[in-house]
C-alpha cells in the first residue's frame, strides 16, 4: 500500500482539530479534514499545516462527514484510508497496528479498548457499560460481534472503500459499516488500540440518550 490517507471528521472542534493535525504532520500519509459545517471555518486553525482541506456547507453528521473523505480519497488513488476522531482521542502510534492488519489481509481493520485490560482502564465507567449495550445492538442488527462498537479508529483498504456507501449521515454510520461489511463479505480485524480520555472529549462525546436516537435510526433503516 503506497497511498494511505488519514481522514479526519470535524466539527466545531476549534484549536484541538490544530493540534490533532499538527501530530501527524511527520507520517509519509495524506490528510484529509473533512469540515463537517463548522461554525468558524476550520481552514482558520490549519493555516501553515499540510492537509487536504474539504468542507461541508451544512452539517450533515459523522457519517456523511466520513463518507466525503472516503469519496476523495478514492478520487485521489488511496490504498487505503484510515479513520481518526479530531478530538485527540486518538494515539498515532496505533496506526502501524492498523496497516500491518490490512497487509495480513483484513479489508476493515477495527480499534478495541477491550482486547487489552490496560486500555480498559482508561474507559469511563459508565461507558463502558454503553458500549457493551452498543455491542448487543450492532450484534443484532448486522450478525458482526464485536468486543467494542462505535469505535471510530478504523482502517479500510480499497476493496472496503469501493464497497461501502454510508447513508446513515449521523452516529448510526458505526452500525451500517458494518452491515455493509458483512453484505460486501469484507474480512475484518479488530486491534487493541489506547484512547485517551480528555476533558475536552468526554465533554464533546456521545451522551447516553443518544444512544436512543441512533437505535430510532436503526430501525426506521430497518423497516424503510
């Protein structure tokens, strides 16, 4: 794989998406900041920085975010792309794991914070019991167990990203990729990944009455 591209989602995130973007500055990939509506234009915080830089007019959510980086990325030749949150949550130095996963033959390689007991430690309590009932839900409606769910560090080589085309704009994009990774029979992987949990990010992530919301969408994509 000789292309790889980094694809960032943002929204509102201010100087932190600067400081994301400005740590993996140093690796030989492409970048790619998908602007997801933003109040203030993000080119603002990336000025100087080596990125692509696209943007929606509106907000659209993650998920459409997402799928624009992946449209480009494919536009512009990648091997494979690489999903990486804008709030820092993210560790670089988990990207290798990621690749090598693709070079043994995943299509869709996938982060845990449950393979290994010092990334669960890191885990807020009462996410993690979030995320095991998110666990059960992506279960039952796509027939893909996981050990995590709604992770969002992801790696896809071209096969997945020619196969996959999200419709589920917002947070239920993390259950229809992998409907559609089991549709396209895409090989998939998980890999221990560290997140690191910030004021900032708990602040800005996912509270539990979305959880509501995202299963409403999942069954309205059921039943039309």
């Amino acid at each position: 794989m000789d292309s790889i591209f980094i694809v960032i989602p943002s929204y509102n995130e201010g100087e932190v998406l600067r400081d994301t973007v400005s740590s993996l500055q140093s690796l030989p990939y492409e970048i790619v900041v998908v602007d997801d509506g933003s109040k203030v234009d993000s080119r603002l915080m990336l000025a100087g920085l080596r990125v692509h830089y696209l943007r929606h007019p509106l907000n659209l959510g993650q998920g459409a975010a997402l799928q624009t980086g992946m449209d480009y990325a494919l536009e512009k030749g990648a091997d494979a792309v690489i999903h990486f949150d804008a709030d820092g949550q993210h560790d670089l130095n988990d990207i290798p794991t990621f690749l090598n996963a693709l070079e043994n033959g995943a299509d869709v390689v996938l982060g845990s914070r449950f393979l290994r007991a010092s990334d669960l430690e890191h885990v807020p309590k009462g996410k993690r019991l979030l995320l095991r009932g998110a666990k059960i839900i992506n279960g039952i409606f796509t027939g893909i167990w996981l050990t995590d769910a709604h992770n969002g560090f992801r790696a896809l080589n071209r096969k997945a990203l020619e196969a996959i085309d999200l419709t589920e704009n917002r947070m239920a994009h993390a259950t229809e990729i992998l409907s559609l990774i089991k549709a396209a029979k895409l090989k998939v992987q998980e890999v221990p990944v560290t997140i690191r949990y910030t004021e900032y990010s708990q602040a800005k992530g996912q509270k539990w009455t979305n959880s509501i919301n995202i299963l409403i969408d999942l069954i309205l994509s059921k039943l039309f």
